[in-house]
C-alpha cells in the first residue's frame, strides 16, 4: 500500500498497463502525472511544445502500436481539441488514454470549464475516478478498452483527485510488446473518401460503447434509502457521500457514455433524483435528457468553483457544519512576484511609461496586480501578441499610448510564436517583450525549447530565440538584461517611440528558482524619507513601517538582487 496522489497514481495505472510513451505540455492540475512517468522504468517521456502536439504525437505513437498516455489540464483540451476529434474516427492502434485534468475554483486556471462536454462532443469515452484507487485502476484498465473499442479514452480528474493523496495497492508492470505497424490508408488517413466510412465505424462503436457502459463496473449504486437518490461523479462523490448519509447515491465512474437504463431504473427506485456536480449542468441535462425528472434542490446549489460537504448539506436543507471563525488578525497573502524575480522590473518600467499591456498565460500574469497594476489583458496561450497587433489595428490613425505585449519563453514556444509569425507577415507594428527566464516556471520548472532541458534530461538542443526572431525578418530584436532598470526603461522608451515597426526586446534572466542563489540581503538606512517609491515594486521582502512610513527589508526573505536600491534616488537602500 502506497499514498500517491491522483496525478502520481495515473502515472502508476499507465506504467502498470505497460504504456511506453508519456506526451504533454505541463498544466496545472496535471503536470505532476507525467513528471511521475518519466521516473519509472523502461518508458519514454517528452515535454512537447503545446496540448495539441503532445496529442498528435500521442497519436502517431498508438499508431505505431505503443500504450501512450498524454496529459494535460482544461484548458489544454481546448488546444488539443483538433487532433482528438479526428482520432475519434482513426481509432488506435496501441491504448491511447488521454488526462483532462479540470480546475473547478479556478485556483490555477483562467476559466472554469467542464471537459466531460469534450468526451460528449468527440465521441471519446471517458472515466471519472473519486480517489487514487480509482485514477490507478481506471487509468490501468483504460489502455485495454481503448484497443478493445478502438478509440483513445479520456481520464478526467478535478483538482482535488489530482492533489489529493489516498491509499493505493499498486501492481507489477504488465509488458506489452507493440504491434507491427501494417500501412492502412483507410483508418488512419482522413480525407472525405475514407473519413465517411470510418463515421459509420463510430456510430457501431458508439452503440457497442452504451451496452458495455450499463454493466460498467465503474458505476457503483450505494443503496441507503428510497426518499432521495443522487447521481454524482469523481470527487463530488466523496463529498455526497459523507454529507448525505440517508440517501443513495449513484456514482458514476463513467460519465461518457452514460448508462441510461441502469440510470432510469435507479430513479425510479426512488422518491426524487438529484444531481450534484459542479460549476456544470452536464451531468444534469444528460440526466433530464433521458427522460428522468431531475428534482430541484431545497437551496440553491453554487453554479460555480468547488463544492464542499458543508455546500451540499446546505443545498439539501441540512445545517452548515460548525467551523471555528478565521482568526481576524492573520495577515492576507496575496499572490506576488518572488523576491528578485526577473519580471518585476519589466512591469514596474511598462507602468511608468503608461503602456497598453497584453499579457499571457505564466507568472508575470501577477503583473496585473497592485502595485505593479501593469497589465490589461490575459486571455490564453500566445493571445498577448495576437491581440496587441489587434489594438494597434484598432487604434491606429489615433493617438494612443503605447501598445506591448508580454509573453514567456516557453508559452512563446507554445503557441505565441505562430501569433508573431502572423504579425510579420500581416506588417504589424509595436512592441513585444519576450520573459525568458529560462524555464516553464508556473508550473513547475519545466523545460522547453528555449532552454534545451527535456523531461529526462536527455540530450537535446536550445532554440536561439534571436536566431529565430531574426528569421522571421524582425529587425528590431535586442536582448537586455531584466535586472538592470536603467537598461529595461531605455529598451522599453526606444521600442514604443518606434510607432511604424515592430520590435521585439527579449528580457533574459534565469528563473530565482532555478539557482535559488543569494547575495548579502540589503537594508534600509535610518535616513529613509519614506518617499514608498521602493514598496511600489511589489518585492513581498519589502513592506512599510506604519509608524514611520519608513522602508522595511526582510533579511530572511531578501535574496540580494539589488533591484530596489535602484530606485532608491537617496541611495538609502544599501547592501550588508
């Protein structure tokens, strides 16, 4: 018996069934998964440059007759979305399991969305674990359906499932040699003439896919009254469970294709049937669509982020549980750019020149809170530079304040890199700021093309991000160093004055966290005007005595980066 989380017990599942490939672009809830993978004997595992080619290297793989699992979170459904849809006509040839990992709360992510839409609109199953049990077992299993069926399979887990970590009984590798490749023309190339048939080739498997999912043995009944039965699914199971004792509940291990006779038999045995999932109504609609009268809970239930035992009782008419009140002088602990991060300075010069910001998905989104407030937008991967030369379209013939966008190393790699190829070639004009602090940083500190560093750390090649800015034929491309104020703010007042062209300033600056190096800490002279030019930095190892209004430095936290004592004009910010 082992304590893994959700996201290490998919990986165990997938070693345990003897997958051999791991694709994935890291997300968070998911990135742990595939990290977990590429520990374990005899598989290969790679960081690919976005969701969608993880998924089309995923697919080339089961084709050659390997197990691939390729992970991602929600929103990198969303990319990969093309590919999957497609590989619901091919088929496979090796199991191909597919981890959707969704972010209800949104605690790391820029939406809420529910991927069991994805499974019901590509004709993918897919598997809803509650525990890490279940992520082992189902993940496991999930390899030899996805060959029985012919068609990849989707895991889907929550943040909670992916986080949590619960006893598993793990297993031995089970070793599967990979079929012989045999060219096949009419499965796997998808043109009008052999996509049709291979249409008609899904609907028998949708059919064959709905008789197997009503003896699923995923699906579990857990008879404890007939006044109320509730129908829920992952870790929203756990929570009916222990918040409503009276009633039965219909877990769902499989929610794509649901079992809809076993699903009618269970409410009529009771007197009313709820569904309880969150920030969704697919279960819901899915439910009524079947002909079952879903009843209205007593309370509103949230529409939107987790729910809780606490929540659920409430929706039922139960009193909240008891909670000991939060203590009011624990201080708030905003999110915030680490001590001597390389963006810091970036957005404190992008504020003082006033600038329209667009920015991306990564850390230097905490650029758009106080006291940087230096950002105005951030919508998804690569959407900084697309939208920038949106603005400057929009704005153009007017007078404006400069327009730059702000992306990361390896979200540029992702798919910020295709938005500035359409930007030369549609002749955009303004400024971009690439953050290369040499690592996926948000999430983990991942490798990506910029820096050279692969999952296994197997030998492999840095990109030269100028080399290719200059092939894209930017003229305009400089390299400056982040921590240097003086050089940020000339950089940045040369590329804005620059109206007709397009400039691109590379900022280059290793991630605090990678080398987590130290200098002397830094203080604050007793002659401090309290002029507060230094807290509007943001640095969480500087703070202000209420007293005074005088500068505080943190020496525990302060990591000697001297980026403070920069705007100190007294020079009053000085190093042990």
């Amino acid at each position: 018996m082992e304590l893994l989380s959700g996201n290490e017990a998919i990986a165990q599942g997938a070693w345990e069934a003897g997958a051999r490939i791991g694709v994935a672009y890291p997300g968070t809830p998911s990135t742990e998964t595939l990290e977990a993978f590429a520990k374990k004997d005899g598989v290969y595992a790679e960081w690919c440059v976005n969701e969608k080619v993880a998924v089309e290297v995923g697919i080339g793989a089961s084709a050659g007759g390997a197990r691939v699992l390729s992970t991602m979170k929600h929103v990198g459904v969303n990319v990969a979305a093309d590919p999957l849809f497609t590989a619901a006509y091919t088929g496979v040839g090796g199991g191909f399991v597919v981890l959707a990992a969704d972010d209800p709360g949104m605690y790391s992510s820029q939406n809420e969305q529910d991927s069991h839409y994805y499974a019901c609109a590509a004709h993918i199953p897919m598997l809803d674990p509650a525990d890490s049990a279940e992520a082992l077992a189902f993940t496991r299993d999930a390899f030899e359906l996805s060959e029985r069926f012919d068609v990849p399979f989707f895991i889907r887990s929550s943040v909670r499932v992916s986080h949590t970590k619960t006893p598993v009984e793990v297993g031995p590798r089970k070793e599967i040699e990979p079929a012989p490749y045999e060219s096949n023309p009419a499965k796997w190339v998808m043109m009008p003439a052999f996509a049709k048939p291979r249409r008609k080739v899904q609907l028998e498997r949708i059919e064959a896919l709905s008789a197997w999912a009503e003896t699923c043995s995923y699906n579990q009944v857990v008879r404890r009254g007939d006044k109320a039965g509730v129908v829920c699914a992952g870790a929203v199971s756990q929570h009916v469970l222990e918040g409503l004792p009276d009633a039965s509940v219909f877990k769902l291990g499989c929610t794509w294709p649901l079992p809809k006779k076993a699903l009618r038999s269970f409410a009529e045995s009771v007197d009313a049937l709820y569904v309880v999932e969150e920030a969704s109504r697919y279960l819901t609609d899915a439910v009524s669509a079947l002909g079952i009268d879903v009843a209205t809970f007593p309370a509103p239930l949230p529409r939107d982020g987790e729910l809780s035992v606490g929540l659920i009782r409430a929706a039922f008419g139960y009193p909240k549980p008891a909670h000991a009140p939060a203590q009011k002088d624990v201080p708030g602990r905003p999110p915030a750019l680490c001590p001597g991060c390389p963006h810091r300075l970036v957005f404190k010069e992008l504020s003082r020149c006033k600038a329209i910001v667009t920015g991306d998905i990564g850390c230097y989104t905490l650029g758009a809170l106080p006291p940087l407030s230096a950002m105005d937008t951030c919508v998804d991967m690569g959407a900084s530079v697309s939208m920038a030369h949106g603005f400057e379209l929009a704005l153009a013939g007017r007078e404006h304040r400069p327009v730059v966008a702000v992306i990361g190393d390896s979200t540029f790699a992702h798919s910020g890199l295709s938005s500035l190829i359409s930007m030369v070639y549609n002749k955009g004009a303004g400024t971009v700021c690439i953050l290369d602090n040499r690592t996926t940083a948000m999430t983990g500190r991942q490798g990506n093309p910029f820096n050279g560093e692969t999952l296994q750390h197997r030998p492999s090649r840095e990109l030269d991000m100028e080399g290719v800015l200059k092939a894209l034929g930017i003229e305009d491309v400089r390299t400056v160093d982040p921590h240097d104020a003086r050089a940020v703010r000339r950089a940045l007042k040369e590329a804005t004055s620059a109206t007709d062209t397009l400039s691109v300033i590379v900022f280059r600056a290793p991630c605090v966290l990678l080398e987590r190096h130290r200098e002397p800490a830094f203080e604050v002279s007793s002659q401090c005007t309290a002029c507060g030019v230094c807290i509007t930095l943001g640095c969480p190892a500087i703070s202000k005595d209420e007293s005074t209004g005088q500068a505080l430095i943190d020496r525990d936290m302060c990591i000697g980066c001297g980026q403070c004592a920069q705007y100190c004009a007294r020079g009053f910010i000085v190093q042990d």
